[in-house]
C-alpha cells in the first residue's frame, strides 16, 4: 500500500473521480463521494451499475483503476485486501467468498490463525472467539461446523462474523440480508446499532428500500456507473431512489387479475425426509399439497424450516432419498437425479447460485444454452451462430446486462448472473418451475421484471414454486402460499387470506405450542 501523509479533508472516506474499465464495458466513470466518519451511507442502483465494483476497489479487491481513494484524510492505494484490513476497512461480500471443506471458525480466522507457542494452531480459542461473535449475532451455529453443511443464509451469517472478527472502523455490507430471514436481519440491524454507537463508518448495499430507510444517514444512487446523486435520507421518499435508479418510475406489479389455475399438475403425498443422526429425525414431515396449472404456489418459512429442502426433494437432487409419493400429471415419480427431473418437464433455480447454479469458467453464452445444446445441433453437430442467436434471445427476454454472449459469467453483476440461470432453465420449456430464492441480489427494476415473467409463464399453463426470504414477494406473487416450520406444514392460505402477519403466525406456529407448553 502506498500512502501519502498529507490529510486533506475531515471525511472518513473519500472517492475522487475513480473511473474502472473492464473489457468492452466501463464499471465506473468519473465517480466522487465522500463520507462522514460514523455515518451509515447507503450505495443503491441497478444490477450493473457499479455499486460492487466501487466497494470492491475500496476493499483492495480491485487494484486497478483510475482516481484516487482517501481514508482519513490521507491519498491510499490498496495492494490488496490485506492493505485494505490494516487500514481498517473490511468487506462483506454479496458472493460468499468461504471455503467449503474448512470449519466456521477456521473460515472466520483463515489467514490470520491464532497460535499457541509460536507455531501449534489454537482450534480451540478459534472457536471460542467465533461462538463470541455468533453470540453478538445472537445466532447458535457450531463454530466447529463444516461450512458445506451450512444453508446459504447461515453462510452469510459465517461472513458477517468474519468481517466483525477484524474490528475495522470501517465496513463495507453488500447485500448482507440478501439470504437472511426478517428475524435474522433484524438482529443484524441491532448489530449495526452498536457499531455506530462506536463510531463505525458502514458502507451499505442493498436492493431492499425498507432496510435502506430504516438504516441509513445519506443515500448515493449509481446508474450505469455513473453518480447520478446523493441525498438525506429524511430529504428522499423510496419512488423518488427508484426513479433515480433506473431512470424512469418502476409501476406497482399486479399480478393476481385473470389468473385460473387448471387441474392438478403435481401432487405431493406425505412427503418426508429422514435427517440421520439428529434429535429432530426429520427435515420434512409428512408435506402434502397440490400444484396446478397455471399456479404460483409459494412456499414460506423461517430458516431451517424446510424450503430448500422440499424443492431438491422434488427434484431429484435431496439425499438420502425422501419417502412418500409425488405424482406427475397423475403418474408416480421418484427422481433420484435432477437429470430425471429434467427429463420429465420439471427445473429448478437454486438458491447457492456460485456454487451450484454458475458454470464460472464459461461464457454468458455456455451458460444459458448447456442445457439445450440440442437446439442448436445441425448434423449432429453443435452450430455456434444458432447457439449464439439462442444466447441472444434469453439475454433480450430477461433484460441481462452484458457486454454480450461472449462475456466472461464472472464478469457479471450478482443479478445479472442469477438471470442467466433462469434463462437456462426457462430454455428447458419446463411444465413446472421449481424457484429457491430467485429475486436474490436482485435489484427493485429487475425484480419487477422477472414478477412479469412468471406471470406470463404461469399464464400459459406452467406451474410454479417459488421461495423467497422476502414475504412481500411471496405476496405479489403468489395464488396459494404454504408455510413450513421445522419441516411440517403448519398452514396455507389462499389470495384473498394473504399477510405478512398470518404467514409469520404459521411460520412459528411449532416455537409457539412450545412455548405455551413451558409456561404451562
């Protein structure tokens, strides 16, 4: 890290012009800000408009670029991230950047171990610092715990906890509620609450307006990566952000007019999935329900109650296998791979987009087309310009933003990446949708977007689950929500019964009888 010794302003952070290209398209142009020690200074835009791309330059993730970065009144140029974090700054990362096959607490300590004697690795004051953090989060995940174990919304808690674990007096959040539950976020924010108290500056990303309004002291919008403007919170209303980030007003989606489901599509009967060696026995219990023709069903829970769970088991993908039956347009099913699942007329859209949706060495194009390389086959032969012009269609229908089909995955947004997974599976013409999450890391235009087209898919008879962290969304969307808690249905209700307050009554209906019982 280079460093100049001459202060210059009183702001905790400083951006001046900071300007970063990437081949055939430019993250940032000319952008400037500044931000007051202490403050919690929001960073909004659309997918692509180059909120990461600046965070990342601060972080010391990116070392190249134009323009020049000040902390605390001094010219920095981070080396790397490990500049960056003894300088003080640290980052969470929307893309949870954790290695699988190590502990928690090994994750949160990598590179930094503890030691005992000079050289013999402390696992056990590791861990003893991690279940202290976890605490703060007031979340119990065994830091002894393989991180490939973990769902993605405890993996973003393992993040979070990393970047506590380094003390900065500064902290970038990118998207950190992304794959939490509400309750999870709202011990989030309590933590955030104490870390201004001790004049912590935090950089906050996020897509979701509520958290923006309730967190922040200034907001910054960026469209196509520019500085369009900042504001006071107390000075902006949440059309008047949306309008700043997409250029143009982002209409109420109404979905429910017209909608009539057919008959049956699939039938779930008693579904159950043994959970070996643990207390509770069970992941799902006995679930059963229908999915009809042109329905979104959708399914709701807090963390741990079984939504992923249910969608791998439908598709093929659970293990050990799930007893009970599934019927298929009235057939028996047992997937026991996804390629069955697929072959049948079913796809699924994970909610562990890095590691099981991207095919990060390959191209927008591979991405979008593996699938149906059968469609561009001439003579037994794969015909690049029919792949590339299949490519073309799915990147218009979903609005991705690329620099084109022959753009590096990896080159993408988060948003814009989770579009070309659906685009992928939307090319398998599937009779019905299996969709984990799919709004995550999505911006509000994007998002509004997508609602259009399962709507539209819906309409032409397909049938649709679909999971969200986000109550709103399962809302907007659905004609029939079910909820889980602790892997039983505990409820469901129709349109005309949807709010977010019955459907968390359900969703903790099980703590509540539990609760009851120990008063009584």
């Amino acid at each position: 890290m280079t460093l100049d010794p001459r202060p210059s302003t009183l702001s905790h952070i400083a951006v001046r012009s900071i300007t970063k290209r990437f081949p055939g398209v430019t993250a940032l142009q000319d952008v400037s800000l500044s931000v007051a020690r202490g403050e919690l200074h929001a960073i909004c835009g659309e997918n692509g408009a180059g909120k990461s791309t600046l965070m990342k330059i601060l972080a010391g993730v990116i070392t190249e670029y134009d323009g020049e970065l000040q902390i605390a009144g001094r010219s920095v140029r981070f080396a790397g991230t490990r500049d960056a974090a003894a300088a003080g700054v640290s980052i969470i990362h929307q893309e949870l950047n954790l290695v699988g096959s190590l502990s928690v607490a090994a994750n949160i300590f990598l590179g930094r171990e503890v030691r005992r004697a000079g050289w013999l690795l402390d696992d056990r004051g590791m861990e003893q610092a991690t279940a202290e953090l976890f605490a703060q989060l007031e979340t119990d995940i065994r830091p002894s715990r393989l991180v490939r174990e973990l769902r993605v919304g405890d993996q973003q808690l393992v993040e979070i906890a990393k970047a506590l674990s380094l003390r900065s007096d500064i902290l970038i959040m990118d998207e950190p509620t992304s794959a939490l539950t509400d309750q999870e976020a709202d011990r989030l924010f309590r933590v955030i609450g104490r870390l201004r108290q001790q004049g912590v500056t935090i950089l906050y990303i996020s897509h979701k307006m509520d958290e923006i309004f309730r967190l922040a002291d200034r907001i910054t919008v960026l469209r196509d990566g520019s500085l369009v403007r900042t504001l006071d919170r107390e000075q902006t209303s949440r059309r008047e952000i949306t309008h700043l980030m997409v250029g143009r007003e982002i209409e109420s989606v109404r979905l429910e007019d017209g909608r009539c489901p057919g008959d049956a599509l699939l039938d779930v009967e008693d579904l159950s999935l043994p959970w070996p060696g643990h207390a509770r026995r069970w992941r799902l219990e006995n679930v059963s329900f229908q999915l009809r023709r042109g329905e979104v069903l959708g399914i709701a829970g807090l963390m741990g109650a079984g939504r992923t769970e249910l969608l791998e088991c439908l598709f093929g993908a659970a293990s050990p296998p799930p007893q009970g039956r599934i019927l298929l347009d009235g057939r028996p099913v047992a997937f026991t791979h996804p390629a069955e699942a697929k072959a049948a007329g079913m796809a699924m859209v994970s909610e562990d987009r890095k590691r099981l949706g991207l095919f990060s060495r390959m191209t927008v194009r591979e991405n979008i087309t593996l699938c149906t390389l059968r469609d561009a086959l001439r003579g037994g032969l794969i015909q690049d310009s029919r792949e590339r012009r299949l490519a073309r269609e799915s990147v218009e229908q979903l609005s991705i933003r690329t620099a084109g089909t022959e753009a590096a995955i990896t080159s993408l947004s988060g948003g814009n990446q989770q579009k070309c997974i659906i685009a992928r599976w939307l090319r398998t013409q599937p009779r019905v949708l299996l969709l984990d999450d799919p709004t995550r890391g999505i911006d509000v235009g994007a998002k509004a977007e997508l609602y259009t087209i399962i709507d539209a898919l819906c309409r032409r008879g397909m049938g649709i689950i679909v999971t969200s962290s986000e109550l709103p969304e399962l809302v907007t969307l659905c004609d029939r929500i079910l909820v889980l808690c602790e892997g039983r249905v505990t409820g469901e209700l129709a349109r005309g019964e949807f709010s977010e307050q019955r459907i968390m009554e359900f969703a903790t209906q099980r703590e509540v009888h539990a609760s009851a019982g120990a008063a009584s």
